[in-house]
C-alpha cells in the first residue's frame, strides 16, 4: 500500500491542486486571494515534477 501511494504521490498533488482551483472558483470566495492560488499551482507544479522524478526511478 506505502509503495503504491509513494508511485502515485505526483498525480494525487496534481489533482490535489486541481481540486482545490475547481473549489475556489465555484464557491467564488476564494477567487480573490492570490496567496491560495499560488499554493494550487505550486501543488501542481510539484506534483508534475514529483511525477517525472518517481517515473525516471523505476
């Protein structure tokens, strides 16, 4: 199970950062704030480069 969670650690903070942006822009309360969107693209961003780094390892 630890093994299979650290293999897919890149997707689940790429739709981590995706979720959250989805929520922001629905709920309209947290559209405003830059400080929550640069979290959701840095989740994103370290979630592709955490994908690529753990895919070259195997």
């Amino acid at each position: 199970m630890k093994e299979n969670l650290q293999k897919n650690a890149g997707i689940i903070l790429i739709a981590l950062g995706a979720l959250m942006l989805m929520v922001s822009y629905f709920t309209k309360d947290w559209v405003d704030y830059n400080w929550y969107q640069l979290v959701c693209l840095l989740l994103i961003i370290g979630g592709i480069v955490a994908h690529i780094v753990i895919s070259k390892k195997n």
